[in-house]
C-alpha cells in the first residue's frame, strides 16, 4: 500500500472544527451560551493575587476548542431535562458553571502535561512553564483544579464526587502511558486503557454533567455518560493518527510528536506488527528521535495499513458513540426542546459528531 495523505474537513487547522461542526448541525444557542461560559471562566479564576490570576488566566486568553463544555451544553440540551428552558431560552447559570467545571480540569492537565513534556509552546503562545517556569506551572495547574472542585461542589454532592473521580482517572491514565514511555512492547490493551482514562473520562463526565444539572432521568444520564466515554476514544485515536499524517503547518505542532516523546500510539502499534515493516521501525524506536529517525519512522508509518485500520478501530467508537444515543428517552421531540422532550437538532448533532470529525481524516492511498 502506498503513502497516505491528510484531507483537511471544513477548512483551517485541524484542532478549530470541533465546534464549528456543533455549530453547523444546529445545537440550540450554542454562541451564546458559549460566550456565557467564556466570561464566567475568565471570573473563575480570578484571585487576590493578581500573578496568579494572570498565569490562571493564560491559557483561556489564549483561547481553545472549548469542545468540553460544549458536551456539556449539548448533552443537557439533547436530553430535555426537567431543568432545562424552552428552546428560546438560554441554559441555566448551573450548567454554564458545570461548562466552567469541566473546562478548568481540562487546563489543569494541560499546564502539567506541559511540564511533563517540557513544553515550549502551547495554543500559538507560550506556555506557562516556558515563560514562568516549572514550579508556578504546577502550582497554577493545581489552583485551576481547586477551582473546579469549588464550582463542582456547589453544584451538589453527586457532582462534586463525579469531577473528582475524573480527575482520579486522568491521572491514572497519564501514569499508564508514562509507565510505557519508550517501550515499543506496548501493546493495544494498555494503549486503550491509557486514553480512556486520559481523554475519554473527562468528555463522558462532560456529558454526564450536563445530563445531571439538566435534570434528566437516570436512564438519559447513562446513555449520555456512555456516549462521551466513545466519543472520547473515538476523538483520541483521531488525534493520534492526525499526528503521524498531518504536516507540521496542519498540526501546529511537528508531525510524530508523539513518536519523539516516546508515546507509541495505536497506529504505531499496528504498524510495528506489519510484516517487512515491523521490525526496520522496532530497531528505529524504544529511545529519543533525532529529526531524519522521526522522517524515517514515519514513512515506515505511513507506508502500512497500520493508518487505515486505525480509523476503522475510531468509527466502531464512533458506531458506539450514536447507538447510545438511541437510548435517549426525553430526546427527539419533532421540532422541539424543553422539559417534555430533548432537542432534535442537539441530538443529532451528538450523533453525527465523531463520525464527522473521521471524515476530516482521508488514510487512502494516493495511488
């Protein structure tokens, strides 16, 4: 098989089309809601020490998908819970701050995924523990964690519970993957507990947030929460065959990133199982890439079906992601929203969502 390319959907970078793709499918006052989330967290992390709002506040000036409270604005907006308005009405300010929640656990990880990686940039700017160093970055990371269980707490116990054993699990699934830094043994059960834990957690909390300050059933709670559990792995795996195949102007970033940081992802997994292939990238891997190891890694990479099978593994996610939608007891009502039923339009733009996303990812052979 021949050397694949990337088919960029939509237009522009790779990481701005989460949201546009919510937008275009028609997710109820989706803008508005989001520019009531933008400035409740910005007032999130405001402090008595304005250094440490100023760091706090880095990232969010620098702006983002915000594609996890997104998922919690459309799952309460699917569902139709008891506490959710009319179509013409905006959501409630506990769910913009279960948004806020989410949001700030996602920076958290961030400013120490950073520090971990030695990072020099992030977001088109620089990073915090580039421009402060490393200790102010895990300090700032931990007050926007503080912050999150303060505004999860207020939204009642079960809440309060749910964002903290999230943040458990991301956790354990950072560990997962640094405890196979390197190792080109790793294999596909240990990469896929990694990323449900480091990606996949925190979306399914994403909706099931948004499901519980909606008021939904309990029923709707777990289809939501199952939902965000595929479209969280179906979204990882996306990311991480973007990174071998996307350029370095696509990406934002240089391509094999992950390669470099010994991070062997599940393209690479399959790949090192390809006969003719497997064993020239085995002796390639296993310790630091210099630029010519990288180019050559992933042309191996990319000269197998490791890709294509790769993005057949994320649509059975993605498969998973919208049957369990179909569980939905308050969503669908024909044309309407509102405590008797869940937004068609919501609905099924959660549906169509991870499958979209995939079609912006085109691994065929150009020959």
């Amino acid at each position: 098989m021949g050397p694949f390319r990337l088919r960029l959907g939509g237009g522009g970078r790779l990481t701005s089309g989460t949201v546009n793709q919510l937008r275009d499918l028609g997710v109820p006052r989706l803008d508005e809601d989001l520019e009531r989330v933008e400035t409740a967290l910005r007032r999130s992390v405001g402090s008595e020490d304005a250094f440490l709002s100023e760091v706090a506040r880095h990232l969010i000036d620098a702006g983002g998908k915000r594609l996890r409270p997104v998922l919690v604005l459309a799952a309460a907006r699917a569902c139709g819970g008891t506490a959710m308005p009319s179509a013409e009405g905006g959501v409630g300010d506990d769910l913009v701050q279960g948004a806020v929640s989410v949001e700030l656990v996602h920076l958290g990880s961030l400013y120490h995924d950073d520090v971990m990686d030695e990072a020099e940039s992030r977001r088109g700017v620089q990073s915090v523990n580039a421009r402060w160093g490393n200790l102010v970055a895990i300090l700032a990371g931990d007050f926007l964690l503080a912050r999150a269980s303060e505004i999860a707490a207020s939204l009642g116990t079960e809440v309060a519970q749910l964002l903290a054993a999230t943040i458990g699990r991301l956790c354990e699934g950072q560990v997962a993957e640094l405890q196979h830094a390197y190792n080109p043994g790793r294999n596909e059960g240990a990469y896929f507990q990694a990323i449900a834990g480091k990606t996949a957690s925190l979306m399914a909390t994403s909706c099931r947030i948004g499901a519980l300050v909606a008021g939904a059933s309990r029923p709707d709670v777990q289809a939501l929460t199952a939902f965000g559990e595929a479209f969280g792995m179906a979204f990882q795996i996306r990311d991480d065959v973007l990174d071998l195949v996307g350029s370095d102007e696509d990406l934002g970033k240089p391509a094999g990133h992950d390669l470099v940081e010994g991070v062997y992802t599940l393209p690479v997994i399959r790949a090192l199982t390809s006969p003719g292939v497997g064993a020239e990238l085995h002796a390639l891997l296993g310790g630091p890439l210099d630029p010519p190891g990288r180019e050559k890694a992933l042309d191996l990479i990319r000269s197998t079906d490791a890709l294509g099978a790769s993005v057949a593994v994320a649509r059975r996610y993605a498969d998973e992601a919208a049957e369990a939608l179909g569980a939905l007891t308050g969503a669908g009502v024909a044309g309407g929203s509102g405590a008797a039923g869940g937004s068609s339009e919501a609905l099924r733009a959660l549906a169509e969502l991870a499958h979209l996303l995939l079609d912006t990812v085109d691994v065929t052979s150009p020959g």
